[in-house]
C-alpha cells in the first residue's frame, strides 16, 4: 500500500470515528487489536468509543497533519473539539467547550 492510500484509509477511519459508524469498524480495526500491551478487540474498542460518546456526545476528530510511511505506519496531528457532559474516575464534566490536541503513530497491517 502506498502513502497516497494509507492517507487515504486512515481519512476514512476518522470519518467513521466522526460519523459513529461503529459498524464499519472491522473495516479498519483488526478483531484482536491491542492497546498499550492491553488487548480488548474489536468489541471492546467499539465498547471504550461508546462510552466516550455517552460522556462526550459532540466530540470531533480533525486531522490536522498526516504522514504516511509505506508499508506500514501512519501518523497524526489531531484536534478535537468537545464538550464533556459526563465526568468519570479521571476527567470531571465541564459543561464547557474545548479544543484538545494530540498526536498519534498507527501501524497498518
């Protein structure tokens, strides 16, 4: 796969993250994916966006830069803007709105 192609796959992942298109999520996402030496597959990855949905219902992924490197990593400046409405162990609710940063490296196998 090409750098033109991997831009163009992870594009289409971030349209499905923004349009909650959980169904399409084994299109991008492998069935045992593993997090941080953490494994949760599939289900528990649509389970975790769930949850931030419930706890964020108007976040959005921007990409603000992206870098294809064939044959397999991809990488990515984000923003994403929210409101958090409900808090949890970590994060409390704000009720605010706000615009987050962050940068990520995928692989793509």
């Amino acid at each position: 796969m090409g750098a033109h192609d991997m831009s163009t796959l992870y594009r289409r992942y971030i349209d499905v993250l923004n349009r909650r298109d959980w169904d399409c999520l084994g299109d991008f996402v492998a069935l045992d994916v593993v997090h941080n030496d953490r494994p949760f597959g599939l289900a528990g990855y649509r389970a975790i966006l769930e949850q931030d949905v419930r706890e964020i219902p108007d976040v959005r992924f921007e990409i603000e830069l992206l870098t294809a490197e064939p044959p397999v990593e991809v990488a990515a400046r984000m923003n994403q803007s929210r409101t958090r409405l409900r808090g949890n162990a970590v994060i409390p609710a704000c009720n605010a709105r706000a615009l987050c940063c962050a940068s990520a490296r995928r692989p793509i196998a």
